[in-house]
C-alpha cells in the first residue's frame, strides 16, 4: 500500500505562501525578492535533500553508540539555465564530528543515507555527489 502524504499550501500575498501539514506543523515558503520571510521553493528542496540524507547517518552513529558533538551539511546545488530550472546536479559536504568514526565507516553511513535511504535523493533528477569530513573537535 503506498504512503500517501498530504500538504496545503495557503497563498498569503503575493510570492509569499504558508505550508501546512494535517499535523499542524507550518512553515514559510518565499518567492519574494526583499523582505523576505522564507526560503524560495527550491531552497527548500535542497534542504529537504540534506536533512533527508542526515536524518539516516545521524540515526546510524547513534545505533554506533558513538557520540555526535555536531553535524553539518554544506550544500551546493546547480541548476538548469532555462526553464524548468531543475537541479541538475548537487554536491553535499558532509562534515562530522563523532570521536571514534573512522573515515571508511563515514563514508559508508553518507553513501547509503544518500543513496540508498533518501527519498529526496530519490525523487530528484539530479546528478548528486558528496563529500565527508571529519572534524573531531
């Protein structure tokens, strides 16, 4: 049976536009070039596209027993120069800082978070690359 996800997306004014869940959760989303009270559409997606990735390696050092001191995800994506102006590629720098994660095993956790377990990754049409980098403060 498929997972069927529901949103509505309210028209506030002009290129400005809430989102909504059933669940009641809400944010801004802005087209807007000054004054801006969101992210555009597209930046969105790309942080959807990173934070989908993480949710799984963050979720994959816990099941390590290993200490997370912090994560980052630095993103670039670039787009089609035309319409529509898709991401045609994207590359994320994935840099962890998890005392006792060894190189080998980061990179595993972001290959298998990026392609393997994120549905964003999976629905875009997009060259994506990454990087890991860890950090051990």
């Amino acid at each position: 049976m498929a997972n069927t996800k529901h949103a509505t997306v309210h028209h506030i004014v002009g290129k400005r536009f809430l989102a909504a869940t059933p669940d009641g959760q809400r944010f801004m989303i802005d087209g807007e070039d000054h004054a801006k009270t969101g992210m555009n559409p597209m930046e969105v997606l790309l942080n959807a596209f990173g934070t989908c990735s993480a949710f799984d390696v963050v979720e994959m050092i816990h099941k390590r027993r290993l200490e997370l001191v912090s994560y980052r995800i630095e993103l670039v994506g670039e787009r089609y120069d035309g319409v529509p102006a898709r991401y045609t590629s994207i590359h994320a720098t994935h840099i962890i800082d998890a005392p006792g994660l060894a190189q080998e095993m980061a990179d595993r956790f972001v290959d298998l978070a990026t392609n393997k377990y994120c549905s964003v990754a999976g629905s875009l049409n997009a060259e994506i690359t990454f990087q890991v980098e860890l950090a051990h403060t």
